[in-house]
C-alpha cells in the first residue's frame, strides 16, 4: 500500500470508527488517536522522504502510484509529493491535531462535528497529494462542502448568512476553476488522448499558448478566491467570524493555503508563459489585497474580523510570491503558507479560548488580560510578534525570503509593487499592538472577568504545540528552504 | 580565527540565560532570577575585555599598520540566492570591540543597580529575563558579520526594547510609548529594510567585509543607475540611514524616546540612553566606506540632520520639567554629536578625525548618560516623583548620588578633565574644519548642554527652598551607588583613553591634538551655560519667570516639544486612522462586499422571475406555443416575400 494512500484511508477509517460512538470520550478518543496517526505517518513521510532523497532518487515527485479512475475521460487517481506536498501535509496533520485539542469541550453533537471535521480532512489531504487534475478538484469539493455544515451549525453571529457566503464564492470561484481544467485538459493533445496528471502535462505536452492565455486567469482566480484575492475575500472576515475555533483553525490554516498550492501546482506550473505575461495583473490584485487587508484590519474592532483582514492581507502576500516566479520568492510563497497556517490557527485557538471565557471577540470590551490569563495572554503576544515578523520566529524567515526573492525581479515595476507590499510590515505592527495594547495591556475593564481562569491542560497542549512549531521553523529555517527550494528545480 | 573562539559565548550566554529566565523565571525566586542574570553578564564582561585586550594589544595591527578585521565565526543560517544569504556571526574589528565593551559594561552596571532598584516588583523575573534578552540583541547587532544579520538583531532589539518600555503594562502611558517606540522605529526600519534591498540587489551581497572594503568592485554595477534623477546607490544609503534615524531618535523620528521613559528607569539608562539609540550611529560608522567614498553627498545629508536635531534637542531640554524627559532630549542631543560627527568626517589619518571623534563621544557619553539615568533613578526613589518640583535640596540627604551626578555633569558639559571634554572637543574640531554651520550649531548646543544640565543638577540638589518631604530623602543602598560610583570613575577618566591610536577610519593610528582654539571656545561656553544655570537655579529666584516671559512664544513652543508629537498624532490618527483605514473597512463592507451581495441577490432576484416559466398551466404553455408558432411563421412568410422580390 502506497504510504500516501493513508493519509486518505486513516481519516476515512476513522468516519467509520465515530459512528458507533456514543459518549463524548469515545469521541474525543477517536479524533485524538486518529490525529496522531495522522502526524505521526507525516513526521514518518518527512523521514522517508529525504531517506527517498539521499538514496539518489532525483525524481520530481517520490511515492508515486496511478490507478485509473474512469477510462473514458482517462481520469486517473494519481498520487505522489515533492518536499512541498509534504511540507503542507505535515501542517495540516499538526493543525488537525490542535484544533482536535481546541474543540475538546465542543457541544452540541460532538460526534458529527468532528465526523464532519474528519471529512474536511480527507479533502484537505488528498488535495495535497494529488497529482491529477480533476482529483484535485474532487478533493476541493470534498473539503469545501462540510465546511457549509460546520459553520452554519456550529457557527456563532450570523451563521447561516456567512456559510451560505463562504461556500456561494468558494463555489464560485471552482466554476471557474473548472473551465480553465477543462481548457487546459483539452489542450493537452491533438489527437485526442488528453490528460488530466500535471506531471505528464507539464513534462510532455506542454500547452498553446493562447489556451495559456485565457485559463491562466480563470484558474488563478478560481484557485485565487480561497486564497482570498481581492476583490474575492469577502468571504473570510465573515466566514471566519462566524465558524466555530477549530473550522476557522483549519480553513485560515490550511483551507486557504488550497488556494496558493493549486496556483502554484497549475497556474504556474502548467501555464508558465501566461503568468510571465499576465502577472502585472494580479500583481496589482495582490499587491492591494497585502495593504489593503492590512489597513482594514486596524479599523476593526472584532478580534476574529482583525485577523481575517490579517490573513488575507498575509495570503496575499502569497499570491504574489507566487506570482514572482523565481526560485526565491516561491521558496518564499510556500514559508509563508506554512507560516501564515501556523501563526493564524495560533491566533484563532487563542481568540477562541478568550472567547469562551469573556464571552465577547469586542476589543473594546476587554483590557488587562495579562494579570487574569498570563498563559493566553503571553501566548497572544508571542502569535502577534510572530504575525509582524519578530526574527526567530516563523513571520520573518518567510518574509524576508518573499521580499528579497521579489525584489530580485529583473523589472522595475515588479520592484515597486514589491516595495509597496513591504510597507505591510508598518501597518501590520500597527493592528496587532493596538490588539496586544487594548485586550492584553493596561487596567482590567470588566470586573466580572477577574474571576476567569487561565488554560487548562488541552488548551495549553494546542498552544505549546503550534508556538513550538512558529518558533521552530523561525529558528531553523534553513532545512525548509532546502527542502522547498530542491521541489523548485525547474524554475531557474 | 582560534584566539577568539571564546567571544562566543560572550553572544550564547545572554540567549541561554534568557530562555532560562523567560520559561522557568516564574518558578525562582526573585533574587535567584536577578542573580542569574547578573553572574551571566559579569562573566561576558570579562569575557568582553579580554576580547578587547586580545584584539588591541595582543593580536594589535596587521602588517600595514593597521587594525585587522576578524571573522571569528559564521555559519549560513538562510540561503536566499547562491550569492545572497542570511549568514550569523561574529566580526571583530575596532569599531565592535569597542562597542562589545560599552555594552557589557552599561548593561552590568544596570543589572547590579536593578536588583536594588527593582526589589518587590512585580515581575522581577521577567525584568531580569528582558535584560538579557536586549543585551544578547544588541550584542548581536554589533557584532554582525552581515547587514542582514544587522537588520534581525536591530529588529530583536526593537522588541526588547518595546517589552521593557511595557514592563508595567498596567499603566496606558507605558502601553501607549511602548507602542509608538516600536511602531516610529518599525516604519523607519521599512526604509532600512528596502535600503538593503535595493544595495543588496546591486551588490549582490549583504556581506560586510566585501561592502566595506575600500575600492570594492561591487559599486561598479551601480554604475549610471538613477531613479528620479538621483543615483540608486545615493537612496540605498540615504534609507539605509532613514533606519539609523529611527533607531537614533534624530529628528523627525525623535518623538518615540522621550515617550520610552515610561519604562523602568534602568531599563531607560541601559537602552534609551547608553546602547540602543547608538545604533543608528554604529550603523553609519559600519558602513562608512560606502558613504565617504561612494556617497559623499548622503553624508553630508547626515551631517545636517545631526546639526540641526542636536540644537533642537537642546532648546527642548531646556524648559522640561521631568528629570528623565530632560534626560532623554539630553540623549536625543548628545546622539545627533555623534551623527554630526560622522557626517564631518574624511578619510584617513586626521582627516577621519570626525569618525574617531564620534566613537570617542559614543563610548564616553555611555558612560556618563547611564550614570545620570542612574542617579535620576535614585533620586526618583528617594523622592517618588519624575518632577522637578518635587525636588530641590537634595545634596545633604544624598551624598554619593550628588557627587556622581555631578561627575556625570560636568562630563557631558565639557569640563576637562572629565570624560566629555575630550570627546566632545575632538567633534567641535572636525566640525570647524569641515563646516561652520554645523559648529555653529554644536557650539551653541555645547553652550545649551551645560546650561541645562546644570539647572537640573541645581533644581535637584541645591535650590534651597523650604520644601518639607513627607519622609526623608535617604541615599540608595549600596547594589544602587556601587554601580554609581563604578560609573562615576569611568566618566571622569574615560577621556584619557588614547581612541586616535584605537579606532580610525582605516584602521591605522594616528595623532590626535587638542586644538587650543576649539577646546578654549567649547571649555567658554560650557563654563557661561553653567554660570548662567548657577545664577538662575542655585536658590529660587524669579529670573526663569521674567526670561520666560519675554520669550514666550519660543517657551511655548519648546515645552511642547514644538509640536513634533501633534504633528505625528495628527498623521497618525486623522490621516492614516480616519481617512485610510476606516474608508477602506467602510469601502470593503460596502461596495466589495456590497457587490459580492449583490450578485447573489441578482442571480435570486433573476429566478424569482423566471421560475413562473415552468408553471404546470397547460392554457399558459399552450398559448406560450402558439405565440412563438406565430412569430415563426409571420418571420417565414417575412423572409420568403424578401426571397421572392
């Protein structure tokens, strides 16, 4: 059995295992041993993975397997990863896993929450190692679906109107995802056997350039909306506002990671000529989506709505990394995924377990959280450092290698647009210290909250873990640039 | 090389003590905390002197007579490109060993001085756990091999420092100047950050030994390279500086220092006083080569900034009434000397006369600065109030801090024989040889200096008045007047050091002479803003009513700081606030969203009215069908008549 196949089969097992659970431990028993399975067999994939690497295997994507799926279409479940897929399978296994300790308390029917929430997780994960198109786009839809349940259910606000939202544009934005597949994959042959794997496309026939130029944009924008391009993002303020702590953990963490990965994986790889012509578009989108999310972020006053306007800010910043299209820059887009999924599921657990106790996201209706939870509170301060690109944690490594791999354009208008996007740097330490100002500093406002108590042990356990992680990648940067540098060789 | 592979630790023992301290500080005791700290700084600055010691006298100067730098290690930490790359080091060359030394130095005295200054607070541990964090940043910075191992270190101790101005973070005025140090020094660091960017991009590297090396090939791909008229290299070393100005609080990014007194007072000596705000000079002296040879025009540039924010800041000091605001633009000042100096200065033998004479001025003015911080920290303890109003007629209750602070006194006046002098007149004449406008400035600001620290010096120890205290002012006790004293020797007779036969601009020694001149202007002046403080300070008279009162405008407009604060506040929040942040939230609510809505309420709106199209009513289908049957036929007959004729 392929080792890829598992990260599948573990979550589908594990819908099995829930449907006869009848209490809430049995429940948490089954998300919790399931979650560490699941990183467990990533750690285990990292390992084979450069164990793969050093024994000489210089292919492209390692642990491949192919079965075909439906013959007439000659659509087929082909799988494998390149360090980039294992990177984000590995994020994706350690947010499941805190967001599995954030929800521990989670009423009503904690079962098909987490039912729902595993699913998401199937989506995510056969997504990531994905290597034909219209698998691909199967697991999206997988991921995307629950989502609706999960906020409109679970949700907080106006829960109902943000879900029907989020998944509308989501939904939206695959339509278009869909005829740009189409167009590619019919360009994919003269005679007529066309395909829907990437690696084939992109090593043996590679695409017209007119086909280039009109799926380019219809792909990076249908893959651009989860990646909340501007003017698509508003979905996120809403949809993260009202989804329950861990959903928005995973979609501000990995979900909208989706985004980045398939214009990575497709619009760059596939259609390489229409991005060179056809970036200073996007760029443009991008580059306001950077300042423009950062400046809407200080106007808010609901922690969840600030850092949704944060994230799309930084996922932003992504896009157009990506968009760069040289080595360091896209080393670049992909630290910044990883890193934007750390620091935002950090930031969605924390404002969640506030939440939870002051029962308001108001910063105008906090203060002083400092002397009543100093874990939280410290916790809180560690994330926003992290977000404004503190050295030593992970904000800053994948930055610095973003602004420096753009700057390297040979252009000059790729060169301002990139001093413009750093100019966010300003503007986020600006919302996130009036944040860490406002709740954390200065007198207790609330008498009432003075009786709150600090983290218990799973709280504690979801934070250290994903502060470990921040920290970790921060203070040792070099193996992940290596590793997503060594996935990049075809770009110069 | 091997001789100095024990510096290292000078760089691992505050991180390790940090982590220490910050993760299980809240399981010690106080003292156990606050003695951890102190032994591991006490044993760097061993460490520190030995380093300087070694490099000085032991390993000495190369073969053309001049001080060599040294690689003492570097590893690649984050490779961007295969010639640019994050790399974390040690660099030894006279400029960081001298700073090593100041730094340890300062940073002992403030951890001795804390644990008496600091006992019974809440979150001793975590005070303790910032210090070393902010020695281990500020160590690093000096010691970069690298801009960009610079431009971490410089971020790090951005932080540290915004975490000790928020110590007490239960007070808003401490919240709100740890928010505007961070958010002014962090906007000037933008224009550092793309400074790097665009020398980097030229150069193809950050690395400080190719930048810096006289006659570096890696200039000629700047070669015809203009933006806006202007030659890249020119902005990439003018926002390079930009960085230096915040870091250094020259006009007009001052406005965060006075602000980050709100912080422990210790806290303020070590880094708003003695270390951090010389950054952004260390950082124009580490890249020296570049300006004076490459761009002589953005050194001049920087010569002006100092000049005129070093006057400034000397008339604001003047008419503050906090001892600690009085300090900081005393700070803001003695930094923009220092700047000038830079700015003043050549190449080579005495003409680098003005790069000697800044380092000079750094590492004298450390000295003295962190002794009046200290002493203010003692009075402010004695007396519990920043305000001079409290105070007055100290000297008998206080003996050892009024010595010192005398000492302290009269060195940044520019009395010989103390400390001041030296550096301060070695400053005054690579300023007259160079630029009159600028001595001019630092003239009259020599003459301001002495007048004002000597009206604090009066205000707080003489001006008998018949002020009674709610209980008697005693001395501190001795882990405060120790360091006190310590420092007080080190500001008296740090201006003995021979600094021409140590740092110069290329390394090699060279004579340095007290022009009879110069020294005598600077010694007249100091000695008339000290007589002029005498007659108006010493007991309470009405002369500073009537000076005021015939000044007014100019009174006013010092005391507010000339308004530099309203100035930003109004950017700040009625500009970037109100007309940018708020629209774009408003603008995204509205019309991005509003059209996303929109589509949504079309597209409902749209089958509402079609969906009475599949109505189930056969008369409707029927004449539905016999109403296009018609338009097809009346179209038939229409198309064969014009077929037919």
């Amino acid at each position: 059995m392929n080792i890829l196949s598992l990260f599948v089969l573990v979550p589908t097992l594990m819908l099995l295992a829930f449907i006869p659970c009848r209490e809430i431990k049995q429940v948490r028993t089954v998300a919790l041993t399931g979650a560490l399975i699941n990183i467990v067999m990533a750690l285990a994939l990292l390992f084979l993975f450069y164990a793969e690497r050093n024994a000489g295997n210089t292919a492209e994507m390692l642990f491949t397997y192919d079965a075909v799926w439906y013959q007439s279409l000659n659509i087929h479940y082909a799988i494998g990863v390149d360090g980039i897929s294992v990177l984000m399978i590995l994020l994706t296994a350690v947010i499941v896993l805190t967001g599995t300790f954030a929800s521990w308390n989670l009423q009503p029917l904690t079962k098909d929450f987490f039912m729902w929430l595993t699913m998401l997780s199937i989506g995510v994960y056969g997504f990531f190692i994905s290597l034909d198109m219209f698998t691909m786009v199967f697991f999206y839809e997988i991921a995307l679906i629950p989502m609706y349940l999960l906020i409109g259910l679970w949700g907080t606000g106006r829960k109902e109107y943000s879900a029907m939202k989020l998944t509308l544009m989501l939904m939206g934005g695959s339509a278009f995802l869909m005829v740009g597949i189409f167009g590619i994959y019919y360009a994919t042959s003269p005679t007529g056997d066309f395909t829907f794997n990437i690696l084939e496309i992109a090593h043996n026939h590679p695409i017209d350039g007119a086909v280039q130029h009109w799926t380019f944009p219809l792909v990076f924008l249908g893959f651009g909306v989860l990646g909340a391009l501007f003017p698509f993002h508003t979905w996120s303020p809403d949809g993260h506002a009202s989804a329950p702590t861990a959903v928005s953990m995973l979609h501000a963490g990995v979900l909208m990671k989706l985004g980045g990965y398939g214009c990575f994986r497709i619009a760059m790889r596939l259609l390489p000529e229409a991005a060179t012509e056809l970036s200073w578009i996007f760029i443009i989108l991008t580059g306001i989506s950077v300042l423009y999310g950062a400046f809407g972020a200080i106007a808010q006053n609901d922690l969840k709505y600030i850092n949704a306007y944060s994230s799309v800010s930084h996922c932003g910043l992504v896009l157009f990394a990506i968009l760069m299209a040289n080595h360091t820059a896209m080393t670049g887009a992909v630290m910044q995924m990883l890193s934007h999924g750390l620091m935002t599921a950090l930031f969605f657990a924390l404002i969640g377990m506030i939440y939870g106790r002051t029962h308001t996201r108001d910063i105008r209706e906090l203060g002083g959280l400092m002397k009543i939870m100093p874990f939280l509170a410290v916790a809180y301060v560690i994330a926003g450092l992290a977000s404004l690109g503190l050295p030593g944690l992970s904000g800053f490594v994948a930055e610095m290698t973003i602004f420096v791999g753009a700057f390297q354009h040979s252009e000059l208008f790729y060169r301002i647009f990139t001093i413009i996007a750093i100019s966010s740097i300003v503007v986020t330490a600006v919302y996130i210290l009036k944040v860490v100002g406002k709740i954390l500093y200065g007198p207790v406002i609330n008498e009432h909250h003075k009786e709150l108590t600090d983290a218990v042990w799973y709280e504690k356990l979801a934070v250290i873990t994903l502060i470990a992680c921040v920290a970790g990648m921060g203070l040792f940067p070099g193996w992940i640039s290596n590793l997503i540098g060594s996935s990049l060789a075809y770009i110069h | 090389m091997d001789t100095f592979n024990y510096s290292i630790l000078i760089l691992l023992f505050p991180a390790i003590f940090f982590i220490i301290i910050g993760l299980f500080g809240k399981y010690m005791k106080p003292i156990v905390a606050g003695t951890l700290g102190t032994i591991s700084l006490s044993v760097i600055t061993i460490l520190a002197y030995i380093t300087a010691y070694q490099y000085f006298f032991v390993v000495g100067t190369g073969a053309d007579g001049a001080y060599q730098a040294i690689n003492v290690f570097h590893f690649e930490w984050l490779r961007f490109t295969d010639t640019l790359h994050i790399d974390l080091g040690m660099y030894l060359d006279p400029i960081s060993t001298l700073m090593l030394v100041v730094i340890t130095t300062v940073s002992l005295m403030v951890h001795i001085y804390s644990l008496g200054y600091m006992k019974g607070e809440i979150g001793f541990q975590r005070y303790y756990a910032f210090l070393s964090l902010f020695s281990f940043s500020m160590l690093g910075l000096v010691v970069a091999t690298n801009i960009f191992q610079m431009y971490i270190f410089w971020e790090l101790v951005g932080v540290s420092s915004f975490l000790l101005i928020s110590f007490y973070y239960v007070k808003p005025s401490a919240v709100a100047a740890s928010k505007k140090a961070f958010i002014v020094t962090r906007f000037a660091d933008f224009f550092f950050l793309v400074g790097i960017l665009v020398l980097s991009f030229y150069t193809k590297t950050f690395d400080f030994e190719v930048l810096t090396t006289v006659g570096s090939p890696v200039f000629a791909s700047f070669a015809g390279a203009s933006f806006l008229g202007i030659s890249v290299l020119s902005w990439a070393m003018m926002l390079i500086f930009m960085g230096g100005v915040g870091k250094s609080a020259m006009m007009p990014f001052h406005i965060w220092l006075p602000d980050a007194m709100e912080g422990p007072t210790p806290a303020s000596a070590l880094i708003h006083a003695a270390t951090m705000v010389v950054a952004g000079v260390f950082l124009v002296a580490r890249l020296f080569p570049i300006y004076v040879f490459q761009t002589p025009e953005v050194l001049t540039i920087i010569g002006y900034v100092g000049g005129i924010t070093s006057i400034f800041a000397a008339v604001v000091a003047c008419t503050q009434t906090d001892i600690k605001r009085v300090l900081a633009f005393s700070t803001i000042s003695q930094i923009a000397y220092m700047i000038t100096s830079l700015g003043v200065s050549g190449w080579g033998g005495h003409e680098g006369l003005g790069y000697m004479a800044s380092m000079f001025h750094l590492f004298t003015h450390a000295f003295f600065k962190a002794l009046l911080f200290l002493g203010a920290g003692a009075i402010i303890h004695a007396v519990h109030s920043n305000e001079m109003d409290a105070m007055g007629g100290l000297k008998k209750y206080m003996p050892i801090s009024r010595w010192t602070f005398l000492i302290a006194c009269l060195a940044i006046a520019g009395i010989p024989p103390f400390s001041g002098f030296f550096s301060k007149d070695e400053i005054l004449a690579a300023a007259f040889h160079h630029d009159l406008f600028l001595f001019a400035c630092l003239f009259i600001g020599a003459g301001l200096t002495a007048f004002y620290m000597f009206r604090l010096y009066f205000r707080i120890f003489h001006y008998e008045n018949d002020k009674v205290y709610h209980h008697t002012p005693h001395e501190a006790e001795p882990s405060m007047t120790i360091p006190l004293i310590v420092l007080g020797a080190f500001s008296a007779f740090s201006g003995f050091v021979p600094f021409s036969k140590l740092i110069t601009t290329d390394g090699k020694p060279f004579e340095a002479h007290i022009d009879p001149l110069v020294a005598g202007l600077s010694i007249g002046v100091a000695v008339i803003g000290i007589a002029i403080a005498f007659v108006m300070y010493r007991k309470k008279t009405s002369i500073p009513d009537q000076i005021v009162e015939k000044i007014k405008w100019l009174y006013t407009g010092a005391y507010h700081k000339f308004y530099f604060d309203e100035l930003w506040l109004f950017v700040t929040r009625k500009i970037i606030f109100a007309r940018i942040s708020i629209p774009i939230a408003r603008f995204d609510r509205r019309f991005v969203d509003g059209f996303m809505n929109s589509l949504a309420y079309v597209t409902n709106a749209t089958s509402e009215a079609i969906k009475g199209f599949q109505s189930g009513r056969i008369q409707q289908y029927a004449f539905v069908y016999l109403l296009g049957a018609l338009i097809l036929i009346i179209g038939f007959t229409f198309s064969i008549w014009q077929l037919i004729c």
